[in-house]
C-alpha cells in the first residue's frame, strides 16, 4: 500500500518506519523542515532502540521518505494515519488538541478523492465526530473521507518492537463493515495474519482505549508504592511483597515495581487528561481514585528530597549531590515529566550543587535545566560527592563496581530511588545504601 503519516515526531516517526518494514511504501509528513531533512538521511531526532536501523533500511531503499508539504501527502496514498501531539493545555490537565485539529485542516483541502484518515493521537473521548466534520466541511472530496481510530500503546525504549508486534489492535469505526475498515485490515494484514488480538469497536470506546490502559497502569505503579510507603515505616520488605502479589494471575508482576515513580510524555498526561474529561461529562467522582493516584505518584519525588535531606542532616547549601540518571525511564533520551529531574531541580533550589549524568538524555536536560551541573561519565560525576542518587535504572549504572566509587566521594552514601542496585555489594564496597520503600 501508499500511505502517509502525518505528523513525524516519537509516534510518527516510529510508525512510519514500522509501516515500510511491514512493505508498505510511506510518506511521512511533519512541518519541522529540520525534523523533515534528519529522517530523510536515516536517523531519528531522538532515541530509540532499533529504530535508526528501519529509518536507514528504508529511506536507502526509497520505501520511506518525509516531506513538509501536506499537498504532497495528500497525493501521495489514500491511507492518512495522524499522529501528533496531544499535550496538556498551558495551566490545565486537559488535552491541547490544536496539533490534531490543524493537521486536519491543513490536510483536508488536497483531499479531491476517497480517503481513509486514520487517528493515532491520544484524545479525550467524543474527538472523533469533530474531526470528521471538519475534514467532511474542507476536503473537496466530503463525506467519501472516512475517519478511523486506532490507539497506539507504544513503551518508549520498545516501540519498534510494540509497533511492529503489538498485544492488540484496536481499530474505531463509526459505522460497521466501512471501507476504511477493509483499508485498515489490508494496511495491517501481516500483523493481523500472526494472531494479533485485533478488536473492532465504535470511536468512542477505540479513543477510551489508550486513556484507560494508561490509567490502569498509573494505577498498579501508585499502589506499589503507596505499599513501599507502609513497608518503610513497618520494616517490611516491598521488593518480597510485590513479588507475593504479583504471583496472584489476576495481578501479575508486570508494573509492580516499587520506586521513585512514573513519569514521561504518556502516563502523567493522559492520567490527568482523562480526570479533566470525566469532569467536562460531569462523572469527575467516578474516576476520585485517579486523582490519588497521580497524588501518589508526585509524593514519592517529594519522599526521595526528605530522603536527602535527612541524610545530609537538613542542611544542603554548599553539598554536592550527583544525580544517576536524566531519562524519565531508561533506553531513551526523553526527559518529558522526568522524575530525576525534577529531584534534581528541587535539591537545586534548596541550596545543593547538583551534578546529574545519563548515557543519552544529556542534551535534552541541559536544555530545559541550565542550571544544573552535567557530567557525560558516571564514575567522574561522583568525584567529591556528599550523596549519590540513582534516579533513572539504567543497566550500565548498575554493572559499575561500587568499589572504585567510594573514594572518589566525600561521603559514601547512595539512595537507590529505583530498587535495582545490588545492595549487598553497596555495602560490602563501604557504602551506606538507602532504598525507597526499604526500612
């Protein structure tokens, strides 16, 4: 097939090169003109594992190209998948859906003949309709565009992997048995002829799709730790517990690991995007548990701050911390809502010289916080440290040996904001090794 997608940011970008590796020959469309010129020599504007290999692989072969222009787009296939941004508004939890609607519009007047737009964005419920009644009232070709929804439900660092071999599939149609949905079962054959879960539905439950699974998940994260909180006070070890549940099926282990919490582009938004329109329905109450949840996950940051100050005896002018981790989540260089940073940050403002290191996300915090120390090696940013934080569990901080650290520091302590350092040998190395949700 031809298809386009519009719109070439992390979910664009990803899905596009996904879609070319499937066969199809894409388009991918996106008005950053610098954005445009990166993708087109094979490389992704951020990271993610394995996707620079499709972007090389493709765009050599001439599968995959990028283009700033909507009218080429338009010409270009009868498959138009969005997928831009859907933020939080500027002073609010709901969802900025001005990307959406100006992909649509710009789009529509070069649509002269059938076509399916199929939306990707995450969106609060009843979007739908009002996309199709503005790409109904701009494209010359009226109502023979068809709008189709189809959630993603991507996991940074395994997108390709997700986007290529995805749990399910949902597709939303607003009538049954549609043209788009033939479109959308041919786009998605090779993936559908696996045995992939693919569930069929209305609009309205496909845009709930996202929000909800994301809820669920901010849910199960929330929990863990609001159990971490009673396992510190109670001696209790949260690590086992998690573990005890996570053996009862209807549980499960996945997401049950206790730390510093959840962060990143997806989970703090669509958790607060999805209250804010359950307040607009008038059900605000029904979705009361949420709101704790997100309250939850905003405590553990403040917890991991008393946690410093507590071993810096209150007294943080002057004190130099290194930060393990800028990453909101490991195997990738976003920084969006990173909790690492925004302990950082704060233990800045409480008087702290906070030097923070990370193996990809360096350049993006430098960025947004200036005003932070940076290191690129993780052994020299504890030089001279009076508390080292592991903040973000990348792999390569865990397999350095605690040993050579210690008297590299003016004190050999380690908060463990995440769980994953091997305790024992911490100590054994002569450090003194404090863990979130550890008594």
């Amino acid at each position: 097939m031809k298809l386009t997608v519009i719109g070439c940011g992390y979910l664009g970008a990803t899905h596009a090169a996904g879609m070319a590796e499937l066969g199809h020959e894409v388009l991918g469309m996106d008005h950053d003109t610098d954005k445009v010129h990166i993708l087109n020599s094979g490389q992704a504007p951020f990271h993610e594992r394995g996707l620079d290999d499709l972007l090389a692989r493709h765009t050599d072969t001439g599968r995959l190209r990028f283009t700033a222009s909507y009218a080429e787009a338009a010409a270009f296939g009868d498959l138009h998948f969005i997928g831009v941004g859907t933020p939080q508004q500027p002073g609010a939890h709901a969802y900025d859906l001005t990307h959406l609607f100006s992909a649509a519009r710009q789009l529509a007047p070069f649509l002269h003949r059938q076509a399916v737009v199929a939306v990707k964005s995450t969106v609060p419920v009843g979007t739908a309709p009002l996309v199709r009644d503005l790409l109904h009232e701009h494209a010359p070709a009226g109502n023979r565009v068809e709008v189709a929804w189809n959630p993603e439900f991507l996991r940074e660092s395994h997108a390709v992997e997700d986007t290529l071999r995805p749990d399910r599939l949902v597709l939303g149609f607003d009538t049954e048995n549609t043209w788009a949905e033939t479109v959308l079962r041919q786009c998605f054959g090779k993936i559908i002829d696996t045995g992939t879960p693919t569930i069929v539905t209305d609009w309205a439950t496909a845009e709930l799709a996202k929000s909800a699974a994301n809820a669920f998940l901010a849910t199960k994260i929330s929990f863990i730790n609001a159990m971490a909180e009673v396992c510190e006070v109670s001696g209790a070890e949260v690590g086992q517990l998690a573990d005890i549940l996570g053996h009862d099926a209807r549980i499960g282990h996945r997401g049950m690991r206790p730390g510093l919490g959840f962060g990143g582009g997806c989970l703090p938004k669509d958790l607060r995007g999805f209250v804010a329109r359950a307040d607009d329905l008038g059900i605000g109450r029904a979705l009361a548990i949420l709101r704790e949840v997100d309250t939850v996950n905003r405590r553990r940051r403040e917890r991991l701050v008393d946690l410093a100050c507590e071993h810096l005896d209150d007294t943080l002018a002057g004190k130099r911390i290194t930060v393990w981790g800028a990453a909101f989540k490991p195997g990738t260089d976003d920084i969006r809502d990173s909790p690492a940073l925004a302990v950082a940050q704060q233990l800045h403002q409480l008087g702290a010289t906070v030097t923070v290191t990370d193996p990809q996300a360096l350049d993006n915090a430098r960025k947004l916080h200036p005003e932070l120390d940076y290191a690129d090696d993780p052994v020299t940013a504890v030089r001279d440290t009076d508390l080292l934080l592991h903040l973000t569990e990348w792999q390569h901080f865990s397999r350095i040996d605690p040993a050579q650290l210690a008297a590299r520091a003016t004190t050999a302590t380690v908060i463990d904001g995440r769980g994953t350092l091997d305790a024992r040998r911490w100590r054994a190395a002569g450090w003194t090794y404090r863990a979130l949700g550890r008594p």
